[in-house]
C-alpha cells in the first residue's frame, strides 16, 4: 500500500484488508469488473473503504462512460424482496412509503434528488406527493428526456450543485453517497442547498449485512450504521431516524442541519457492531463462496441476476447455464449472454448455486423447495 494514502473521509491512516483471493468484482450496474478490490480500514473513523488510488480514479471513468442502469430487466428498478414471504416492491417505492410514514412532509415542497440516475426514485417520491415540485441532478444528460417527462419533476440539472442557486425543503442521496470520494466535505456542501428546518434523506448498502457490496468496484466507502452517522454529523447534520429495516441490506437515515452541538441519539439505531469485524467475515465467507462455485462440477445455474450472481458468473465461466431470478421484469431477458428464466424454468437436473447471505438463502430455498430444483446452500459463515 503506498504510504501517501490516505482515510477519504478523515484524512486518518489506513490498514489493509485481505483480498487478493477474490480475483474480480462488479459495477453497481452489474459488469463484471476484472481485478481484485483494494480495500482498507481507516485506524481513526474505522470505516472501510477503497484505496483511492490513479488505478482506482482510472477504473471509475471507464465504468461511468459506459454505464447503465438496470439493464436486466429493461431500465426498469430492480425489485426488493421481503425476505420471509418473497413479496416483491421496488426499492424506491420502499424508500417513499417510509418517508411518508413519519408525517413529516408538507403536502407542498421542494425535492433535489442528487445522482438520480434514470430518476426512479422521482417517480416514486411523485406519486407519494403529488403537491411536490422535484429536481434532478446528475452527472450528464443522458437521461434528461425520461427524467423531465416525469410528473411534477421541473428539470433535470446537471452540472457543480452551486449553480443551481437555491434551496430545497428536501435533499435526497439514494445510493449516491457510497460512490463519493471525500463523502464529509460532498455532505457539508450540501447544506447551503437546505432551506431552515429542511431534511436530507441517505439510504446506502449496509456494510454489516450486505456482504457483496464491498465487491463494488465503484463504491469507495462501505458504511456501517456508526460510521455513517459519524459522517454526517462531522459534516454538520444530526441524525433524526437511522433505520436498516426499510429495504433489506440498506441503511436508510434521515438528517437535519446541525444549529448547535448535540448528543442526540439517532431513534431505532441498528447494531452498531464493528464494521471492520464484519468486512474480515465477509471477505472470507465470499473466499468460500467462490471455492464452492469452482468446485461444482458441470453446468449450473445462479439464484439472481444482480450483484452477487455477476460476480458468481465471472467465476464460473461457461459452465453458467442461466441466471435464474423471481422478478417477473427481468424473466425471460439476458444478462452476460446468458438467459434470465423464473425459478420453475430450471432444470431439474442443472444444480442452482444461491449467492446470498446464507440465512437469506435458506430462506428462499425452503421457499422454493417445493419445486424440486437441485438448490446448493451457501457455505456457512465462520
């Protein structure tokens, strides 16, 4: 590791974590990503991290020039999964729903949502609120005719966030934050965009229970729910609600501007075991993970067609016969070349590996038992 690196978000020194074994990782637009991620922790903040490095600033031009969202299923959001009953909502949808549940909207108001993406998030938040007046901002205009032709959106801006020249009731960062160097001094800039008594809503991966994110070659921090709120509130916010229950494997936190010092203590804080513990566990259970998938012999298939089954595909190579996934949008489409088909299209006789944390992956294969396909359980965590 070259000494000159350095914490990005508190400038702290950095340990290195084992991860060398992983071989490759994936875009969060779901390519495989041909090298092994550099990752550390920061001695200081302790969160974990990648080593933002030229190699590193070189990968990420590559990935955002060509990149594009949802692209199993048409451009249409992924679906999140209740992982007892397997009933499906879109993420966003998710996210409105809980916002609006603890009534502290206005029926009237401004949105910015920063890095909007192909702006699902917009629609979702237009149909909860429908007296709101929404703003996107992002990176480049490639999606700007689908974005301003959405219900209450007044433009798409894109360009530095100064120039937009005025202030929101609400800020929103889905999935945004994680992507960003320097993430403290990204979240204070933010604060002149707020009106007095304005909110900013955050949801990123939840590092303690979202192992494959720190497989994420354009993800730069991998926060747990303290070193999150650590972040905000050094960059001048006070956490209101800090939740990991909204949509699974993501904490989603609602902040206000800091007016004075506090010791307010965030309602519904998930567990806030160490985060550097749970990436060590993580990087060793993936390590097994892809021991396991090289190891089965023949023509298999992968549970999913995100994240974690990219992944899995970039490892196993031609043997992949499908991607198998319980979206109704992404059925019957192609990832990787390979052909997207429900739980049901299997065959029989074709063993289906199950990237997923291992309790997520019981779930769903005693879920799915009855159909008599030939599921492989995950190895178990150490």
């Amino acid at each position: 590791m070259a000494a000159t690196v350095k914490c990005h978000l508190c400038d702290g020194p950095l340990s290195p974590l084992p991860t060398a074994v992983l071989r490759s990782q994936v875009t969060s637009d779901c390519r495989a990503w041909p090298s092994a991620p550099n990752l550390a922790f920061c001695q200081s903040c302790d969160t974990v991290q990648k080593l933002i490095t030229p190699a590193w600033h070189t990968d990420i031009q590559q990935i955002y020039a060509d990149y594009a969202m949802y692209g199993q299923s048409g451009g249409a959001e992924q679906i999140s999964f209740d992982l007892g009953a397997g009933a499906g909502m879109a993420r966003s949808a998710r996210i409105a729903a809980w916002l609006a549940g603890w009534g502290l909207l206005p029926k009237q108001g401004e949105l910015l949502d920063i890095g909007c993406g192909n702006g699902a998030f917009l629609k979702a938040f237009g149909a909860s609120q429908p007296g709101w007046t929404m703003t996107g901002c992002e990176l480049d205009e490639r999606n700007k005719l689908a974005i301003e032709a959405i219900p209450g959106v007044a433009k798409l801006h894109v360009g530095p966030m100064a120039a937009l020249g005025r202030q929101f009731d609400l800020v929103v960062l889905v999935h945004a934050l994680e992507h960003v160097v320097d993430p403290v001094s990204f979240l204070a800039s933010v604060i002149p965009l707020m009106r007095p008594g304005a909110h900013l809503l955050i949801q990123v991966p939840d590092l303690m229970n979202s192992p494959f994110d720190l497989l994420i070659a354009d993800h730069c921090s991998h926060f747990s729910a303290v070193t999150l709120s650590n972040a905000v509130t050094r960059a001048g916010f006070v956490v209101e609600r800090l939740v990991d229950k909204c949509v699974a494997k993501e904490l989603t936190l609602l902040c206000r501007q800091m007016v004075a010092p506090t010791t307010e203590i965030p309602e519904e804080a998930p567990n806030s075991d160490s985060g550097v513990m749970a990436a060590q566990a993580h990087l060793a259970w993936l390590a097994d993970l892809a021991s396991q998938a090289q190891a089965t012999e023949g023509q298999v298939a992968i549970f999913g067609s995100s994240i974690s089954a990219t992944w899995l595909a970039s490892l196993v190579g031609q043997r992949l016969q499908c991607f198998v996934d319980e979206d109704p949008g992404r059925s019957g489409r192609s990832h990787m070349g390979r052909p997207i088909v429900g739980p049901d299209q299997v065959p029989a006789n074709i063993p289906m590996l199950v990237p997923l944390r291992p309790d997520i992956a019981r779930s769903v294969i005693g879920r799915l038992s009855g159909l008599g396909r030939c599921f492989i359980e995950p190895p178990a965590r150490q």
